[in-house]
C-alpha cells in the first residue's frame, strides 16, 4: 500500500479544503497521514480513515529556534513514517516541511495556496520568507499553484524553477454539495454577506464603509459578516473594532460556524473585498450555489467573476467603489439576481468541480510514485 503524507498549519484547513481529496485517496487504497496542529476537526480526520499526528507550530512570523525545531521534528516523523510522497500545504509546511522532506529523503511537492503576509506586506519577515521559498523550493519535485498570478510573481521573482511548476483550478468546490436549492424565505429586503476570516487583508472595513453609506438609500437592506474573529494574525480585527462597528454601522456579525451552507443559502449576494487570495472558498461554494458575487479585480477572486454575468468586481481597498457595486446588485430585479447565480454554479462546474482538481492531483501522485 502506498503511503502518503498531507501536511498543513491547521486540522480544520483539511477539511474545509481537502475534504473530497482525503475521501478519494483512501477509496483508491492509499494510507493517508495528516500532520498539522490539533484542532475540533481532528476526530473528523480520523473518521475518514486517515492516521493522524500532531505538530506543534507558529503560524505568524519568524522566530529562528521555533522555525527549526518544527524543521527536525517534521524530519523525524517523515523518517519514521517513510511515505512515498508528501504533499506540503501553506507558508510553514512549504518551506520546512520541504527541507524536512529533503533531510529524510523522501520526496515532495509543495502547493502554494496564496500568498499571505509575505507578498502583501513589504517587511522584513516579507523579505526573509522569499529566501525561504526560493532555498527550500529547490528541493520540491513540484511546486502547485492555485491561480496564474501567483505562478507568475514567484517565477518573477525567481523563486522557483519554472519547469517545475502547474497550476490548480483553486482547491475545488463540492458542486454536489454547494447545490442551487432555491431556499426560500420570506424576506423582501436584500441580504449581503461577508464569509472569511475577520482579517483587515479580507477588506472588512472597506465593506462596513460601504455599508455605512448605503443604509440610509436602503434602510431594509441587510449586511452580515460570518467567520472567526481575534484570531492569531497581525492583521486581525478585534473584539472591540467588531462591537464598534456593530453599534455604529449597518452590520450584523454572526461568528463563526460550521454550517457556511445555510448562511449562503439564506442572502443574495457573496461579498468579498479581499486584497489578495489564492482562489477563495467562499465565492466557489456561494457561485456553486447559484448566488450573485461581489469581490475585488485582485487575484483569487477575478478568476470566479465575470464581470456583469455572474457577479461585480470592484476596486480594491476602495469602499466607494464597492458601495457602487453593491447599489448595482441592489438594484436588480429577482430575475437578474437569479440569472447572474445561474452563470456562476455553470462557471464552478466547468472550471472550479473538486473533481477536476481531484484529477490533476491523481496524475501528478501517480507520475511520482507509480
């Protein structure tokens, strides 16, 4: 049985990101491994049949001794473990894991699933993790990449050999699962809404500005926000900024959730202001089912809108340019907002099914270790 390693920052990316990928590996008879840090969805990891370990890690910054005691753990385990592939996923993974893998003489690939802080902020952990990249992804069989932009900014920047690399289309969307159901209530007001984590980087502010100036124009419209809050980013936003904008503004925070499903069922139009993502989840599963998209013209969200078909794109870190947008969707008829979700869910099913990416994956598995 060949064995295969799967490596994250977080438990809960695995499922909310790999979930179709885990099942139809161990349905082709595969021995699957996660390793990432504890979290709730663990037991859900186990479930499916999959081994799990534990690696402790610190997902934000540098700091030297941590960075390499994660590298000589991750080493060790791979040694003991002595798969015949492992496949790295996000900033830590992708570049000690990789060297870990390098180390233990077991091959890998990384996937780059966006960019994060290292490209959006210019700092010096920014330029320290470029040399990272480029050092470590010498010793990656291959190098993933979920969208051509950021393909392109690591070739520029020469940290990666540009015969090594291809790109996914995102990590897909369960098109089954996010399915057009027509949920049915009985509001005539409507209802925007923000999936992500409650990060500055996702354009929150700009979308409670725009909120801001649209609630006197719409008093019944509605605008919420859902995701986790004062979580541990740098360019988090907190408690307070969150209680504060609830109080003054035009906005109804939710938290977080388990059941992102029935919270896009229940609106009419997806919004995401975010300034950079590799391709975004929450604008797959919503256009998956059939919802009309507002996001920004930045990479990882211009790939899942054409404009005025299934969805606006608007300006990025520019909130006037997103209340317009907004005042577009609002002035729709139903009619139109139906059309626009049913070009999305055919986009999703055509370009972004986890079935195709499930693929791809399959042909590179079986050319490594085959």
């Amino acid at each position: 049985m060949k064995k295969i390693i799967l490596v994250s920052n977080s438990s809960w990316s695995m499922i909310k990101f790999r979930l179709g990928l885990m099942k139809e590996l161990i349905s082709k008879g595969y021995k699957i491994t996660i390793i990432a840090p504890y979290d709730k969805h663990v037991e859900e990891i186990k479930l499916l049949g999959c081994s799990y370990q534990n690696i402790d890690m610190d997902n934000k910054g540098i700091n030297p001794l941590k960075d390499l005691k994660l590298l000589f753990k991750l080493k060790n385990m791979y040694k003991k473990l002595n798969p015949d592939l492992i496949i790295h996923y996000t900033i830590k993974p992708n570049i000690y894991g990789t060297i870990a893998a390098k180390l233990a003489m077991v091959k890998s690939i990384a996937v780059v699933t966006g960019l994060g802080y290292i490209f959006i902020n210019d700092t010096i952990v920014s330029k320290i993790g470029k040399v990272l990249y480029k050092f470590s992804f010498q010793f990656s069989r291959r190098v993933l990449f979920i969208n051509h932009d950021d393909k392109k900014e690591f070739i520029e920047n020469n940290l990666v050999n540009s015969k090594k690399v291809m790109v996914l289309p995102g990590e897909g969307v369960n098109t089954d699962f996010f399915d057009d159901q027509n949920f049915k209530d009985k509001r005539v007001s409507i209802k925007f809404l923000l999936i992500a984590r409650m990060l500055f980087d996702k354009g929150i502010k700009e979308y409670v500005e725009a909120a801001n100036m649209l609630k006197e124009k719409y008093p019944d419209a509605e605008f919420g926000l859902v995701g986790y809050l004062d979580v541990d980013n740098p360019r988090a936003i907190s408690k307070e900024q969150m209680i504060a904008w609830q109080k003054d503004c035009n906005i109804v925070f939710y938290g977080s959730t388990d059941d992102v499903k029935s919270f896009i069922s229940r609106s009419d139009c997806i919004v995401l202001p975010s300034y950079r993502e590799g391709i975004s989840m929450s604008l797959m599963e919503s256009a998956s089912m059939s919802k009309a998209l507002i996001a920004t013209n930045v990479p990882g969200c211009k790939e899942l809108i054409e404009n005025g078909v299934n969805g606006f794109l608007c300006n990025v870190k520019d909130s006037i340019d997103l209340a317009v947008k907004m005042e577009l969707m609002l002035n729709l008829s139903n009619d139109e907002r139906k059309r626009m979700g049913q070009a999305g869910r055919k986009k999703m099913i055509k370009e972004f099914d986890e079935k195709i990416v499930i693929n791809k994956y399959f042909k590179i598995i079986e050319e490594e270790i085959i």
